[in-house]
C-alpha cells in the first residue's frame, strides 16, 4: 500500500537518505581508491578512476530533491546538482572550484559544523549564505562525510527555508502583538474552554470583577459569576449555533456587588474568546434618558397649550396633544408636513412670517388668525422660538394659545357693562320717560276722536304709533334691567312647543309656515314657562324680520350630544343671514340693524336663557338663513324614556 503521509521536510530528507544509501551500497562501495581526489576533477585525462569517481559524485547528487553540494574538506565546491544552481543562481562550472566561506554570512559557524562533520558526525544547522546576485537566503543544511576516492568528501542537503523563517517571523510577531493586545487592552478579555471554566483573563477584566490575582479565576465555570443562568443558556446555544454572540447580562464581582456588562464572544479554534464591557453606567444613563423623556412628553401632553417643533425648514418634527385637538389633526396628519400648511392655509400671501420660519435668535409673539383641520377659524396668540446650537439655527419650537374664548369672554364682559350702564340709566329714567309717553297718549286720543281733517288725522296716527312704540321700548328696557329669577318648574319639551305653535304663527304671520319637530314625550326640563314663552316669540319675531317676503320657521328640540344631559332646541329661518361683524354683536343689547325694532330681542333671550343655567349660540351664513340654539339643562327628576327622540312629529302653519 502506497505510502499518503505528507512530505514534510524530515520525510524528503530522511527518502533522500534512502536514496543515498541505496547509491553507496551499488556506486561508492565499489569506487576506486584513487590519488589527488581533491585535485582538479575536471582536467586529467589520463586518470579514468577519477573520471568514474566524478561520474558517481554526479549521480549521488543528482538523487535529491533539494540543493546538494559535495565539498572537500577545506569547503572547496567538488560538485553540484541541478537544483542547487537553481537555488543559488550559478552555473555548474562557476560552482566547482568555489571556496563556500565566499558566499557564507557566518563562516565561523560553518567552519565548527565542519570541523564535527570531519569528525565524523552528521550535523543538521541552519545557516545564511548568499546566492550570486547578493540576495542572503536562510538555509537548512544537513552534512555528512562520504568516502571520496582516498579520502572523504562532504555531502551538504541545504533547503531554503527563506519563507518559512519569514513566516515563523511573522507568526511569532503576530502572537506577540496579540499577547501586547491581551493584555493592555482597555476592555475585559477572557478565554473560555467549551465545558465552560476560564482559561485566562487579561488585567482589564480583573479590575473589571475585583479581583487581584489570575489564579483565583483560573478554572472558575462561569455559572459562579453570571447572575441569571438562562442569559449563559442563551450565550452557549448561540454560540453552537453561529460561532458568535452578543449579549449583556448581569454578573457578580468579587465583593458581591452585581454590575451590567456586555458580552461579544466567539469561537477561536478549541477555546471560546470573550470581550467584555462594564454597560452599568450606560444603562444608568439610558434608563435616567428615557424617565426624564418620558417626563417631559407627560408634561408636553399635559400642557393646556399647543406645542409643536419644526426643523429648520419649517415642517413639523412633533407636536403635543393639545396641538393635536386645537387644529383637530391626527398626529399621523402633522408629522412632516410644513406648519403654514397645517394651521395657516388660508393665508395665500408667500411673505406670510409663518410660511418663512424666524431668522433671528429672540422668540416672536403675536396674535393671529389660524384654520383648524375642518377649515374653522379661531383666533390664537402664538410665540415662536427658535432652537439655536452653536449660533445654527436648528429649528422652531411654536406655542399656541386658543384666545377666541377669552375675546369672547372680554366681549360679554363689555357687554354686560354696557347693559350694567343701561340697566343704571334705565332705572333713573325709564319712570320718567314713560309718564312722559303716557301724558302724550290721551291727548292723542282726543285729538283722534275730534279731528275730522284726513291730513290731520294722518299726522295723530303717527304720533299715537310713535307713543306706543316708546312705551314699548320703555317696557323692555325695564324689563331688561330688572329680569325676575325664573320660577322654574318640569315641564315636557313636546306639550310646551305644542303650546307655543299656534302664539308662534300669529306672530311671524301669513308669509311664514312654521314646522315644529316634537321630540319623544319623555323628554323634560326645568326652566320658568313663561319666561320661555317670551323667549321663544322673541326669537320668532326676529326670524320673522329676516324672512321680509316670506319663508319657513323650524323649531327641532334633541338631546344635545357633546352635553346629554342638555336639550338643543334649534330656531332656523331660511332668510337673509348674517355678515360675520353682525353675527358677532348680535346679542348685544340695543344694537340691531332692523330701524324698527328695539335692539333687546335677543340680549333678553340671551338673558333668560343665562338665567336658567343655559346657553345660546346663534349659527349664521349670509343668504342662507340664521339658527338660533337655545341650550337648557333637562330635569334630572325624569328618567330618559326608551322612545327614539329622532321620530319626530310635524306641525305646519299654512296661514
């Protein structure tokens, strides 16, 4: 069976070697014994024993694979193989005849190893020599002496193990560098065989687990340092399963004190190598990063105000609730998007201070007109400020104050000072007024009864309407100014507006149907009848105004829905409207845009309606009608009956 074993370099020298054995036992036993071996070989004709003599030489160096040399004692090249002139650069005939100590770097070392090889030794050394072009080679040289005519030769194997120096060079350099990382390495590093137990720690990871000396962790199994034996269960089997893991776990120094680490390990032939870091302070940060950012996005969501960042080109990078309900936005809808389109569309001018983003480093406050997401306006106060780092600015932090409330606040104040004056005013002469009204109407009368003149006649209607229309002005401003506490009792929505129906008709008149939508009859509220009555034909006879050739009036009474446990009753004409300036003035008192009426219509309504714990809004869109919302509590006495209050029923005034 043929012999696979890999030839290493003993393996060829030690075949050589056969070869060389099997060529004295046929050639050099048998050579002659001749003078002058060591003489010139290659110039004597008349001695054919040297002849053979040279012609084995040249077949015993021939049988090896590496360069291989016959010297003569004093290192005189006798001959060469092929393979040596390859190695070293130099024909045959420039090698014989050559003193070896030319080309060798250390001759004192090569002359010792010669001095044992004529002993009789055989040496194995390594020496440098240089080949003909100067180059210094490293050789690994294998001498002995062989019988060379009458006397002995020297037989030299040398193999160039130029490279392999160089490699083994390298190789130990390597290994020296990483013994210098190892150890002065600034993170923890250990060594760890596969059952588990420690095979070497570097000074970093011994200051790491507190402790001062190798040999008290040398053989420690790692299930004595790791705090939680599932996280070393995971490390091993990810580590079977891809050679690498990266991990942090918790483990126990050497005073009992646990601290956090990472773990990145792999596998590295027969051992497991592991890199560890101390994550206890990183995680410390980490975790105090994410209370203080959840406290502050608890304080952003809890603030009354809107706010909402932007980068520096103005769209928007997060925003708080509060912003989010303002504009009635989801937060999916203001993410990226430029803050003037989310809250200032409206405004097409492109030098608009919202469309470009404030340069300068002090923050902007000023009060304007925004757009919520269903179009809406409001009136806000915003403040913008920019976000400056190392003199960029690097965004905008924007604040929103919803002030429509307030101004509308700051409106009903003034006009409750104003109807305060009034009501001041109409107390010291409203008596006067009307006694004065009331000398001036039984003149009239005489006059109407004794004056036959047409034209005269004429002029005393006219005064007596004027007297009237005094009288009456004087009643509601009395009655304004000195408003009675309602007298509240249950009363059902649908039999009061059934009531009221038919008072309704006669005063917006023939030109006018009035539809009335009667809620389910359990619905109940508590409020001063008649205080109500007056409230509702005042609000007709102002509908009745904005209908002046005519129209429909309809009166709807449901449970609100934003306030349940309030009725919405609706008062809508389909008449002129109101401009915006109106709408906003409308309950007023004493302001009206109709020269015969008094201007207190609907500041009483607004008035009684205050009175009983309500509120009144008015909806209004010029050429397209007014409605009029009069909010009153419900009575909490009456269960809500289980009828559904949108079955409504329908009465018409076709008169």
């Amino acid at each position: 069976m043929p012999d696979v074993r890999p030839l290493t370099a003993d393996r060829l020298f030690a075949l050589d070697s056969v070869r060389l054995a099997s060529f004295r036992t046929t050639h050099i036993d048998q050579a002659l014994v001749m003078p002058h071996a060591f003489g010139d070989v290659s110039h004597d004709p008349q001695n054919e024993a040297r002849l053979h003599a040279a012609a084995d030489s040249r077949r015993l160096l021939e049988i090896f694979h590496h360069p291989a040399l016959l010297l003569s004692p004093n290192e005189i090249v006798i001959d060469v193989n092929d393979e040596a002139c390859r190695v070293y650069g130099f024909s045959r005939e420039q090698f014989v005849g050559l003193d070896m100590k030319t080309i060798s770097v250390d001759v004192p070392a090569g002359e010792r190893q010669l001095e044992r090889v004529l002993r009789g030794e055989s040496v194995h050394f390594e020496s440098r020599q240089l080949r003909r072009d100067g180059t210094p080679f490293q050789l690994d040289i294998r001498a002995s002496a062989i019988p060379y005519g009458d006397g002995v030769a020297v037989l030299t194997v040398n193999r160039d193990v130029t490279e392999e120096r160089e490699r083994d060079a390298a190789l130990r350099e390597s290994e020296e560098r990483y013994r210098s990382l190892f150890e002065n390495a600034p993170i923890g590093i250990c060594r760890v065989s596969f059952d588990g137990r420690i095979l070497g720690v570097n000074e970093a990871l011994l200051r790491l687990l507190g402790y001062s000396d190798r040999v008290q962790l040398a053989g420690t199994p790692l299930q004595t340092l790791v705090v939680d034996e599932r996280d070393r269960r995971q490390i091993i089997q990810e580590l079977r399963q891809t050679g690498f893991t990266r991990h942090e776990l918790q483990v126990v120094r050497a005073d009992s004190q646990i601290i956090r680490v990472e773990v990145q390990a792999r596998v590295a032939d027969d051992v497991v190598e592991a890199f560890v870091s101390d994550v206890t302070a990183r995680h410390a940060a980490i975790e105090e990063s994410a209370r203080l950012a959840t406290e502050l996005q608890v304080l952003l969501q809890s603030a009354y105000e809107g706010i909402a960042a932007t980068d520096a080109d103005g769209r928007c990078t997060a925003a708080n609730g509060a912003a989010a309900r303002m504009f009635r936005l989801d937060a999916a809808d203001i993410a990226g998007r430029h803050v003037h389109d989310l809250i200032h569309h409206g405004c097409a001018d492109a030098q608009c201070w919202i469309r470009n983003p404030v340069t300068g480093h002090d923050p902007v406050r000023i009060e304007d007109v925004l757009w919520r997401g269903d179009g809406a306006q409001f009136r806000a106060e915003i403040v913008a400020s920019p976000v400056m780092v190392d003199g960029r600015r690097l965004g905008t932090v924007w604040s929103f104050l919803d002030v429509s409330e307030r101004i509308a606040t700051s409106k009903r104040l003034e006009v409750a000072e104003r109807a305060a004056g009034l009501g001041r005013l109409a107390s010291s002469m409203a008596h006067e007024f009307n006694n004065v009204l009331m000398a001036i109407l039984p003149v009239a009368d005489v006059l109407e009864r004794k004056v036959v003149d047409e034209r005269l006649l004429r002029l005393v209607a006219g005064m007596k309407t004027s007297v009237l229309r005094g009288k009456k002005i004087t009643q509601e401003v009395l009655r304004y100014s000195h408003q009675h506490e309602p007298v509240v009792e249950s009363m059902a929505v649908a039999a009061f507006l059934s009531e009221l129906r038919e008072e309704l008709a006669s005063v917006v008149g023939a030109n006018v149907a009035v539809r009335v939508h009667l809620p389910d009859e359990s619905l109940h509220l508590t409020a001063d009848r008649q205080q109500l009555r007056e409230t509702f034909l005042r609000v007709a006879e102002n509908a009745r105004d904005a209908m002046p050739r005519g129209g429909i009036l309809t009166i709807t009474a449901v449970r609100d829905e934003n306030r349940p446990s309030h009725v919405d009753f609706a008062i809508a004409d389909d008449g002129i409207g109101m401009s915006r300036d109106v709408l906003e003035r409308a309950l007023e008192p004493m302001f009206t845009t109709n020269r015969a009426a008094t201007g207190l219509g609907l500041a009483l309504a607004d008035r009684v309606i205050k009175d009983h714990g309500g509120e009144i809004f008015i909806e209004s869109t010029p050429g397209q009608g007014t409605t009029v919302h009069l909010l009153l509590p419900l009575d909490r006495t009456v269960p809500p009956g289980s009828g559904a209050e949108s079955q409504v029923r329908e009465s018409r005034n076709e008169g």
